[in-house]
C-alpha cells in the first residue's frame, strides 16, 4: 500500500483505515510526553553501548525510498543492553524524521507539546531473533532509542554532523547509497549528550505497518546541530528519482496513549 506523509490522499490520518491491521492498534508511536505524568520506574538502569566508537560500524548512507536517510549499521559491531532491556539488541540502522527548514518542527515525539526540528531514531533487534520479520511479532523485538535534536550556534555542533550531511547531496534521489564505512562514529553524532535520563514506553513503528514491536526509549537531552545543518535535512534529498519534490515533515503527528505510562527513572 503507497503510504505518505501530507498528500491528502496518504497522509498519516489515513494509515488507521488503509492499513488497518497495526497502524489503528492500541499502542501506537509517536505519543506526547506529558512530563507531569511521567511515572518513576526504578528498573530503568544505564545502557551499555557498544561499538558506538566504531566508525567501521556505520556502512553506508541511503535515501530510503524517498522517505527518509538512513545509515545502515554492522550488527555484528554495534549493540545495546541495559538500560531496562530484556538481553541484548543489535543495531541495525539509524534515520532521521525532520521538518520543512522554515519552521523549527520536525520530530515525531513531542515533550508537552513541543516539537523539536528534528529526531533521530537507532533501529535495534533483539539478538535472538533470526530476522525482522520474527521480530516484528515480538512485543518487545524491537528497541528503538530516539534523540531529539536542537538548532544551535555553528561552534557546538559535534564535527561529525558536518561529515554526516556533507554526504546528503550524493544521495539526493531515492534509492541513492553512498559507502561511508570509516568516516563517522555513533558517539561522534552523540556527542555532548547525557545518555542517562530516558522516556520508556511501549508502543510501534511510526511508519506503516506500525508493527507494535517496539520497546521506545526517547532520550531527554537532545543533540545540539546547526540550524544551517538541521536546514541540509529538508533542502538535500528527493521523494523520488526526480529532482522534485523534497523530503520535508517526514514525521508521523503523535498517537493516543490508551491507558499507557510513560516512565523514567526516578530522579
Ligand atoms: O520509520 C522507520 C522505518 O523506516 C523503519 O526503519 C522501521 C524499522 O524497520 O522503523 C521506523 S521507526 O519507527 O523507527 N520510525
Ligand atoms: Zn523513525
């Protein structure tokens, strides 16, 4: 089924009733962060990353079917665990959701309301499952950790975003790839960050098929990025194999709780 993000025919208020099977189930992503309900969840302790200092770990960057960017991760290389995770889980890729550069909304989460210009989600499988598609049927197959970004003056941004996105105009069409095996590390993009204070919720992914498979963790301190950077994002890269139109507000609008609780660890 095409699905997209804002023509009228696709648009994500229509993915409950074309792809009803998940996109309309109970606990969908993303959701609003109500800070004030926010409950204290003692079991979420501090995640092990490993291989994020690994720049053989990030393969190759990709414009994923006109959806989003997307750098591919050596699984083999990089994982996680802790952090209130059953085991271990591999990654897998990461992407991006971002705006349309004018205005300064573009992630999918939002924190009271506020939506940030961009988001940047890590893909993670739990390592004892042989695939994706068994992992989609988990509950709990998938762990997504997801980082907000904020604009900031040109001199905090973490050299390795000027790397990153000085790949965007060789992959400007879909289904473009471009090798960066050596060049840039998780850490590097993760810079200045505390990785410590997080969001947990259950819910799925936020595109269709929606699958309700994922264990989110939505990290409180954003990556700072320039806003000249943040702007490459919505001005680079291509829905399709023509030069029009642009990947702008790839974000899904936030999705009813139903009963859940987000958690954090108590402060
Ligand atoms: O949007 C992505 C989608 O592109 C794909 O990467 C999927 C995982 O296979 O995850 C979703 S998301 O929920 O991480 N946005
Ligand atoms: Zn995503």
């Amino acid at each position: 089924v095409a699905w997209c993000y804002h023509l009228p025919s696709c648009d994500y208020t229509t993915w409950p009733t074309k792809i009803p099977h998940h996109c309309s189930g109970a606990r969908q992503s993303p959701v609003n962060i109500v800070t004030a309900d926010v409950q204290a969840d003692p079991s979420l302790t501090t995640f092990s990353f490993t291989g994020f200092n690994d720049s053989s770990a990030l393969l190759n960057i990709k414009n994923a079917d006109g959806k989003s960017v997307m750098v591919s991760l050596d699984d083999s290389k990089m994982s996680v665990s802790g952090g209130g995770l059953s085991g271990l889980y591999k990654s897998k890729q990461f992407h991006l959701h971002w705006g349309n550069g004018s205005s300064s909304a573009g992630s999918e989460h939002t924190v009271n309301g506020k939506r940030y210009p961009m988001e940047l989600h890590i893909v993670h499988m739990k390592s004892t499952h042989p695939s994706m598609t068994v992992a989609l049927d988990d509950p709990t197959g998938l762990a997504v950790l997801g980082f907000f970004i904020e604009a900031t003056n040109d001199s905090s941004t973490p050299e390795m975003w000027k790397n990153l996105t000085s790949f965007l105009l060789k992959i400007s069409r879909k289904g473009d790839v471009v090798d960066i095996k050596n060049q840039i590390t998780m850490d590097g993009l993760l810079k200045g960050v505390n990785r410590t204070r997080y969001y947990r919720y259950l819910g799925s992914l936020t595109t269709p098929s929606c699958d309700e498979a994922v264990v989110w963790t939505v990290f409180k301190d954003p990556i700072k990025v320039s806003q000249d950077l943040i702007n490459l994002f919505s001005t680079s890269v291509y829905i399709n194999t023509t030069a029009q139109p642009l990947i702008t507000n790839n974000f899904r609008g936030v999705q009813a709780l139903k009963g859940r609780v987000i958690k954090s660890q108590p402060s």
